[in-house]
C-alpha cells in the first residue's frame, strides 16, 4: 500500500492509472477503522482495479469541538488493517491541503438535507461533509465511492452533491455491519465501555421490534413501543426515533405496500451518539 500526504502527489499517482483506463474505488474515512470499513474497500477491491482510502478528520463537520478533540486517531492499527484488507493507496491529507487558502468554497444546496433530523441535531454538519466529500472527489476522480448505510442522511446528501456538481462517480451504499448483539459498527463505539458496548444492541432490537409491530399496529403506537423498549436502558435518551420516505426524509403517516420507508434513530447512551437504521 503506498501512503500519499499530498494532494498533488495523489493526482500525479492515480492519472497513471486513468491513463491506462484502471478504474479507482474510493473510501473516505475519518480513521478508526472496523470492520465495516474494511468491507467497503472489500467491496472497492472486488468492483476496481486501484482501491483509495482517505483518512481525514474534517474539523468542518464537528459542531462540538470536544468531539473533535475527543474523536479517535490511531493511525497505526489503521494502517495495519488497511494493508491486511489489500487497500492500494492511503490518502492522509493535510489540513491546507483539503482547505488550501486558494480553494475557493463552493456554495452548495442541499436541498433543505441539512436542517432536518441529523443536521437539526447538528447545525453545519452536512455543510462540512459536503464540502469535504466533494474536495476529496476533486482530489481522487473516482469511478465509485463506497458509503456504509448506518450514516443514512450522510449518503443522501452525498447523492445531492454529485448530482447538483453533476459528478461522474458512482455512489454504493452497502448495508450496516454489525456487532455480534445487533449494535450498528461505528468509530464512536470505542468510546463505550465494555459493558455499555455489550448492552448497546437494545437500539437494534427496538428497530426489529418496530419493524414487526408495524405488521398490525399504526405508526404512532408502534413508535411509542419501540421508545419506550429504548428508555427503559439506562444511560439512554433518543435524539429522534421517526419513520421517513428513504429519498426526501418526508415524514410518513401511514405504511402501505405502494411506497417505501425507513426508520432512522439516534440515541445517546452514556454520552455518546449511537445513529442506526431499518428499511421497513
Ligand atoms: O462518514 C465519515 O466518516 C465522514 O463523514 C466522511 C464521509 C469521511 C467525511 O468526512
């Protein structure tokens, strides 16, 4: 696996590739890789000739900066486990190199993505995603870019920004990989103790409880079961609990056969933000 810091050296790398007509699968991470990280460059490996991984800890998606600060870096077990997964290049920009002073930010609408569920908990957050997934599209012109569905709202706006750039990149989304007890694999899991981690996979059996109660009872009643199977955890309190049209976020009132819906839900346990999702 080579390892390029600069942009430039990484544009220089991969049109030699293009050159020969390889196709490039990317991976954009912020570090603190798991397994479903590695089956997204996997999946990357399987689909492309040439699989890219970024790690970047973007500054301008943390609304929190003690999140910043407290968000796990440990390069060297990534780069083992990056290397174990035959990953072929390792991107780890620096920051002047995504926000050069010359960079000029683009203005980018995301359709109203932004001040819903996810970003209404997260003022700026999908703005800062945005504006980093589009420079590190600059940076690598991939053919496909692989996205885990456990950040559901992330990989919608995504998908705005390359049809709004008109980008000509593949977006894959692949299902949540999952801890053994059901909890939805994140970097933040680290940040649970060993006994929170094990409990964790109560918010997985609310979706598939959820999921199961929707066969006879309305959306309202199937909801308050699935929050209070949740809060009766202690160290729980749901950020949101909703059921949505999976392109727009709409909220639904009624499921039917003809359309649809997923159930997107964050809950904070003992501090930290355990996002998690469930076609229905
Ligand atoms: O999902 C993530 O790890 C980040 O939001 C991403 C897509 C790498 C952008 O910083």
């Amino acid at each position: 696996m080579i390892v390029i810091k600069a942009a430039t050296e990484l544009n220089h790398f991969l049109n030699g590739l293009k050159i020969k007509s390889k196709k490039i699968g990317f991976v954009a991470t912020m570090g603190a890789l798991h397994s479903g990280h590695i089956s997204l460059i996997e999946r990357s490996n399987r689909e492309n000739d040439t699989t890219v991984c970024s790690i970047f800890v973007n500054p301008r998606q943390f609304n929190d900066p003690k999140d910043l600060e407290k968000y796990p870096r440990p390069i060297e077990k990534d780069i083992l486990l990056l290397v174990k997964a035959g990953c072929n290049v390792l991107f780890i920009p620096d920051y002047e190199d995504i926000y050069s002073p010359n960079y000029v930010e683009p203005k980018i609408n995301l359709e109203g993505l932004d001040t819903i569920l996810e970003g209404a908990m997260r003022p700026g957050h999908f703005k800062g995603v945005a504006l980093v997934v589009k420079r590190l599209f600059e940076c690598v012109k991939p053919d496909a870019a692989y996205f885990g569905q456990k950040d559901y709202q992330q990989t919608l706006v995504i998908k705005q920004i390359v049809k709004e750039f008109k980008l000509p990149v593949k977006i894959v989304v692949t299902e949540i990989h999952r801890e053994e007890n059901g909890l939805a694999m994140s970097s933040r899991n680290i940040r649970l103790s060993y006994e929170q981690r094990n409990r964790a996979g109560f918010i997985y059996s609310a979706l598939l409880q959820l999921k199961s109660n929707l066969k006879y009872l309305d959306i309202n009643e199937a909801l308050i079961k699935a929050k209070e199977s949740i809060l009766k955890e202690a160290g729980a309190k749901i950020e949101y609990l909703t059921i949505v049209e999976p392109d727009t976020l709409a909220q639904i009132e009624k499921i039917d056969q003809e359309r649809s819906a997923i159930a997107l839900v964050v809950v904070n346990y003992f501090g930290v933000r355990l996002l998690d999702n469930i076609y229905l």
